[in-house]
C-alpha cells in the first residue's frame, strides 16, 4: 500500500491574468482519482502526490506575486489564518473520526500509535514521525499500518504553505531594498531553491529512498517548480486567437495528461520518487496549463472542465481525507493485503459519499464564513479552536493509555520478570498476579524505543547536529564514569541492557544512535553518504570524550544469510583499545520470522506465534568469535551476548516472563532488554569488565 498526498480545498485563487480555470479544477479532480484508484487497486505510485504538490505552489504564488506587485503587504499572519481555517476543521474531523474507528475495530496495540499519529497529523508534521518510525510506504497492509498515514503528505504541504510566505516577505523586502521588480527576486530565490532542493533530492532518493519519500526538503524543488511556472506569463495566457495556436494548445493539454496518466500506468517507479521522475507527472501537469481554455470541442480542457471531473475537484479534499482510513481499517480489520475488486469498489464509493458530505457540511461553511473571512484575527480563532477541539480528546486518550502502563510497569517488579526468569534458581515473586497484563501494554507495545532520562548536555554534547540529535543520557552525578553506545534504532535496544547494570554501579549511561546506520566508521553501508559522515562525527566525537568504556554491536544480521562480523572490528574497536578504552562487544539481536505482534493480534496463542531461529543463520557461537579473541589480546575487549535470553534454545517467544519480547520483527522491546540486565552484569563479570 502505498501513500501519497492531499490536494488542497478547491476553488483556489485565480493566477494572474486569468480568471476562474475549470481545467485546473479538473485537473485536481483526475489528480485524486488517480491517487485513489492506484491506493485501492494497484501497488504503484500514481504521480498524483507531485502534481497536488505543484498545483497549490502555482496559486499560491500567483496570488503572493500579485499583492507585492500591487504595493500591497504580503501579510504572512493573515495567509495563515485563512490557510489553515480551510484546512484543519475537515481534516480534524477525519482524524477523529478515524480514531474511533481504530478503537473500534483494531487491536490495542494500534491504539497509541494511531493516537501519535492523530497528534503529529493536527501539527502538521506526520511526515517527520513517519520518518523517526522507520515507516515503509511500499510495504502491504500490516497491523503497523497507520489509517492516517495519507496526512504525511498534508504535512509537507502546511510546512510550505508555512515557509513560502516567509520568502515571499523576503522578496518583497529585497525587492525595495534594491529597487527591482518583485517578479525578478521571487523568479530568483525560488530558482536557487528548486536547484537546491531537486539536487538534494536526486542524492537522498539514491542513498535513503524509504526518507527521501517522506522529506519536505526533497519535495520543495516541486512547490518551487510550481512557483516558477506561475511566474511564466504562457502559462497564465487568454484563449488563442489563431486557428494553429488552438491546435498547438489541443496537443499540448492531450500530451500532459497522456504523461501524468502513463507514469502510473506504464513506469513502475516505487523506488524512485521523489527523485528526477517525479518530473514526468510535472511535465503532463504543466502541460495543462500551458493548453489553457483552447476554444476546441476536442480539446482536453474541455474534458477537464467536463462535470464528472469538476464534481471530483469540488470534493476532492474530502476524498483524499476519507479514502485511506476507510480502506486501511477494512484492510486491518479484516486481515486482507489488498480490497480486491468489490470490495475495493465499494470502499470508492462510500469515500465519495462521505467526501460529499464532509465538503457540503463542514469544508464549505467554513470556507464561506463571512464572520470568520471578515478578519485575520477571527480567522486565527478558528484554527485555534480546531486545534483545541482535535488534540483536547486526543490528548486526554493518550494520557489515560500512559496512566495504564505506567501502573502496569509499577507493579513490573512482581509480575512481569521478563528475563529474570531465564536465571537459575529463579522463585516467582510472592505477590505476583498471576493474571497481571503483559508488558509493555498493548497499547504501547509497537513504540516500546528506548528512552534515556534525557539530552546529552555540557561535554557530552556532541559538536555536530546530526549526532547531537541522536544523543540521550541517563541522570548521574557529573563526576560519574560514562558509558557510551554508539549504532542503529537495534542498538538503541540492545542499550537498554545496560541501564541497570550502569545504574546500579553508579555510572551515566550514553546513548548515540542513528535509525538504519549501524556503526562502521569508514564504511560506505546500504544508508548512503548521509550515515558514513554521521559514524565519522561518532568516532571523533568518542576521541574527544574518551569515555570509560563503549559498546557497540559486533556483528550483523539482517535476517537473511548468516549473521557476520562487523566492519566495526577492523580499525574502530582496535584504535579504541589502543587508548586503552573498554569495549563492549554486543552481540546483535535475532530478529523474528514474522511480526509475532501481528500473530497475537491474529488470534494466535504464545506457543503458535514462537518462530523458531535459524541455527545456521546464527548458531550458538557467536559470528566475531575468532576475531574477539585475538582483539582481546590488544586491550580490554569484553564480549555480551544475550542470545539465549532473546531466543532460548533458538526459539524466538513473543512472551518471556510476561513481557512482550518483540515489538516488531526486528527489534527488541526495550522493556525486554532492561530485565536482561542481570544477564548483562554477569557476563561482564566473567570477561572481567570492572565498573
């Protein structure tokens, strides 16, 4: 299943020098049938999210360009108001409907997942939580599928209509200032930004795809695109006069919308949007509007402004809220990959329904308001109360999910020992409950990451942005001997393992992680340039610390093929034994055959969602063995490995001591690893590790 974004309400600003476009209208209308039509049927990307994108940049700076040309104050604040007065009341009544239909009709592991996704969805910045989730926009339908995931599109379309007025001021400023035309600065600046942000694009798309989909920067050289062809006087021209011209304009709009339909229908190009051929959807669309209103009963204008395609434009916000929650909860709730042909038709035509309903009663009073149009500040106060009325409920729920799992984790001692019970000799505690709810609760368990006490503060504030973002560390005196993991989001978990044991010896543990970036200092990996330039800022950042000790992940299994040593093992582990620092060589974690949440939510029982581990994939001895030994030769070198606590006798459990071991097939949860820690501490003490 695959997301793609929101078109603005319709009805937009007219260009300059045109009035009213039908076609452009139209053109949106096609745009969400697209979108919907390859969501519900096919596993392709429609090219509907960079024309949408393209669009709104057009009008929205047709209308800027004319106020700074007019003399008039861009007034940014005032664009707000009404911008997202017309934007949020829908989609906050979409969000909240979905919610009730997650609570209704999926598991309560959904719950605080599509509970975030409600929060960052109203504060525009779905995108962004996408990102840190690690989400696949290409992956089928599973229970880690958010209804509202279609919103990260929304996301990067408010965050631009945020920013563009800002540079638009900036024009407007240094346009004056230098006593130029407000075309020429506006032509400039978003010139330089659509270089920019298309080169950026080109070079995340390659090395990062599954963020590049997801990031605004990749996707502004497509607003700016937009920007700059409202700037071109062709594309706001009159009707042609000329016989030829008519003909020429009649190709051209038929030759745009052979290009936006095609790239769906004829290029697979999952893997490569947003990157240079997000511009073929670009071209058709610009197409379009270089065709105009071209006077000709053939013309693809005409079908356009045609009333199926007009009545699609009108709803077609509302469409593109409603359509991806209805068929994700279907999908979900019923355990199907894909709708299928009735069904699939069936969710097409209530979306249309509903998204008539949402744009009679809810979009179209309040964009029509005159008491809320009549001023900025008024305008201003409806988005306020929007905001307050969609996150108030929201925020109360997750309040109320928190409150559950904290009284469970308070009562986590007795009745949900995890690893502890693994230990030999282990007795229940006496006050146990044998009916006690696992941990971490259901409807936490799909975002159980580890989480340390807070930033890296003072010196151990990394100097660079991007190590600095991914730096957590525990609360400890400052004269406190420092421990520091360094790795990926698996990392993150295996760290966990070491809380107790740091605590209970009176050490700060260090946290630098980076999803999808296991540390390999000096090594290009699959993560690209971006992940290689962050592991060198990590170890400089560590020759700078010396800290008392570090551990890290020494080997790697990615679930297919047998688990190897680590790269990390070649020059990294060495050059800090030299300075005589301790290292702890973590042994990476199993993952799961499949998602033993998904099996549990399925019905399945503990015994039928354990999968059994690969002994030759990874045996009992560990992969870096050989390579340990000799290392150790050169400095303190002390080996973890908690696979028999993770997979006892190779069978990966969903459920160890009452706590969910997995909190998807690749990661541990970290409630799982802080009751390994007695399994950690023990191991250290026989390599000989002094705290």
């Amino acid at each position: 299943m695959t997301s793609s974004p929101s078109p603005a309400p319709p009805a937009p600003p007219a260009p300059a020098g045109r009035g009213y476009r039908p076609e452009l209208h139209g053109l949106r209308g096609l745009a969400i049938a697209l979108v919907v039509l390859y969501h519900v049927f096919f596993d392709r990307v429609s090219g509907g999210v960079d024309v949408f994108l393209f669009i709104s940049a057009f009008f929205l700076t047709g209308s800027f360009v004319r106020r700074m040309e007019d003399g008039r104050p861009t007034a940014p604040l005032a664009y707000w108001a009404r911008t997202f007065k017309r934007l949020l009341p829908p989609a906050a009544v979409v969000i909240l409907a979905t919610l009730g239909g997650v609570r209704l009709l999926l598991p309560a592991s959904a719950w605080m997942p599509a509970i975030n996704d409600a929060i960052a969805s109203l504060l525009q910045v779905e995108n962004w939580l996408l990102i840190h989730r690690g989400t696949d926009y290409e992956a089928a339908a599973t229970a880690a599928t958010s209804p509202l995931q279609h919103f990260w599109s929304l996301s990067i379309q408010g965050q631009v209509f945020l920013l563009w007025p800002l540079l638009f001021a900036l024009c407007a400023v240094a346009a004056r200032g230098a006593g130029l035309a407000p075309r020429r600065v506006v032509l400039v600046l978003f010139a330089l930004v659509a270089l920019a942000s298309f080169a950026w694009s080109l070079v995340s798309t390659a090395a990062q795809q599954e963020i590049a989909y997801f990031d605004t920067s990749t996707r502004m050289w497509e607003f700016a695109a937009g920007s700059l062809l409202a700037l071109w006087p062709a594309a706001n021209a009159a009707a042609p006069a000329s016989r030829r011209a008519r003909r020429v304009r009649t190709v051209l709009g038929w030759a745009g919308l052979a290009a936006l339909i095609s790239t769906g229908a004829l290029i697979d190009g999952r893997s490569m949007f947003p990157g240079w051929i997000a511009a073929i959807p670009l071209l058709g669309a610009t197409g379009v509007f270089l065709a105009g209103t071209t006077g000709s009963r053939l013309g693809a204008d005409r079908l356009l402004a045609s009333r199926p395609f007009s009545f699609l434009g009108d709803v077609s916000y509302g469409l593109y809220l409603v359509h991806w929650p209805l068929l994700t909860l279907l999908l979900l709730s019923s355990g199907r990959e894909t709708a299928g042909l009735l069904r699939g038709t069936l969710v097409i035509a209530v979306s249309l329904l509903l998204a008539w309903l949402l744009t009679r009663v809810v979009d179209t009073p309040i964009r029509r308001w005159r008491w809320a149009n009549a001023r900025p500040l008024r305008a201003g106060a409806v988005v306020a109360m929007v905001l307050v009325l969609g996150l108030g409920p929201t925020l109360g729920a997750q309040t109320l999910l928190q409150r559950a799992a904290d009284e469970a984790e308070r009562r986590a001692y007795a009745d949900n020992p995890g690893a502890r019970v693994l230990e030999p000799g282990y007795t229940p505690h006496p006050d146990a409950d044998p009916d006690a709810e696992p941990l971490p609760t259901a409807a936490t368990v799909r975002s159980d990451w580890g989480l340390l006490d807070g930033p890296c503060e003072g010196e151990l504030e990394p100097e660079v942005a991007s190590v600095a973002e991914g730096c957590q560390a525990t609360d400890a005196p400052e004269d406190a001997p420092v421990i520091v993991a360094v790795g990926n989001s698996r990392l993150r978990q295996s760290a966990m393992s070491l809380i107790g044991p740091a605590r209970e010896n009176g050490w700060r543990l260090v946290l630098i992680h980076r999803n999808s970036c296991q540390f390999m200092p000096g090594v290009m990996t699959y993560s690209g340039q971006e992940c290689f330039d962050h592991n060198l800022a990590v170890a400089e950042h560590l020759r700078k610390l010396a800290p008392e000790a570090v551990a890290m992940h020494t080997t790697v299994y990615r679930g297919v093929g047998p688990e190897e040593p680590s790269e990390v093992l070649d020059e990294t582990v060495g050059e800090l034994l030299d300075q005589d620092i301790p290292v702890i060589a973590l042994r990476t974690p199993p993952r799961a055959a499949e998602n033993p949440l998904d099996c549990l939510d399925d019905g399945g029982t503990v015994e039928e969602c354990t999968t059994p581990l690969d002994p030759e994939h990874m045996p009992a001895e560990r992969a870096d063995a050989a390579r340990l030994e000799e290392l150790s030769q050169d400095g303190p070198l002390h080996a973890v490995d908690l696979l028999p606590v993770l997979c006892p006798e190779h069978e990966c459990s969903p459920l160890i001591g009452n706590i969910s071991v997995f909190m998807d097939e690749d990661h541990i949860t970290a409630t799982y690893m802080e009751s390994t820690g007695g399994e950690v501490s023990r191991q250290l003490e026989e390599s000989g590790f002094t705290w």
